[in-house]
C-alpha cells in the first residue's frame, strides 16, 4: 500500500475492545470474531457475510495487520488482560458495529 494511502487508514481507524467470542460486523460484508488472546497474539477468525466463503482463522501479533481487500484493514492494538483492542479502518459509507449490536433481520 503506498505510504500515502495508509496515512490516510490510520487517521480513521475505529478501535474496538472485544473478549474472547465477541465479534465486529463491518458493513453487510464482514464478521471478525475474536477466538483467543495470548500473551502478546490475538486469534480471529474472519468470515464473508455474503458468499459462502470458508472462515479465516490467523493471528496476529501486537500492532500487525491484515488487509482485507483494498478498502478493509484490521489490526491487533493492543491486549489487556482477556480483551483486546482490534483496530478497523474502512470506507466512511461502511458501517462497523459490535457484533451484539447488529439488526436482526
């Protein structure tokens, strides 16, 4: 990613404190649901919302990312004991929810 394109990700990155089997819904796109933190490494587990696409489990260490596309960018903030803080950074018109709170249709 050119260093002016992730200046701009980081100035708009939404950060979420999750525990263990909570998830972060981006859009009607993504979920990313928290598996497990250790001592500096969180596991998740990244599904589509839209296509029968197979689960992704990875873990990251403190501060790494993963981009998820060219719009999409999840990173590992920090770990607190059992939480995490997952940082999301995407397009303004994306909605990025707590899990617990998304619309049940």
């Amino acid at each position: 990613m050119p260093e002016g394109t992730w200046a701009g990700y980081m100035k708009s990155m939404l950060v979420l404190t999750r525990r263990a089997g909570e998830a972060i819904i981006i859009g009607d796109l993504l979920e990313i649901r928290l598996l497990g933190v250790s001592e500096s490494r969180v596991q998740l587990a990244i599904r589509s919302l839209k296509a029968d696409i197979p689960l992704l489990k990875l873990t990251l260490s403190t501060d790494q990312c993963v981009e998820i596309g060219d719009q999409i960018v999840v990173k590992a903030v920090r770990r607190a004991g059992e939480h995490s803080r997952i940082g999301i950074t995407a397009p303004p018109d994306m909605p990025i929810v707590r899990g617990e709170k998304r619309p049940f249709n």
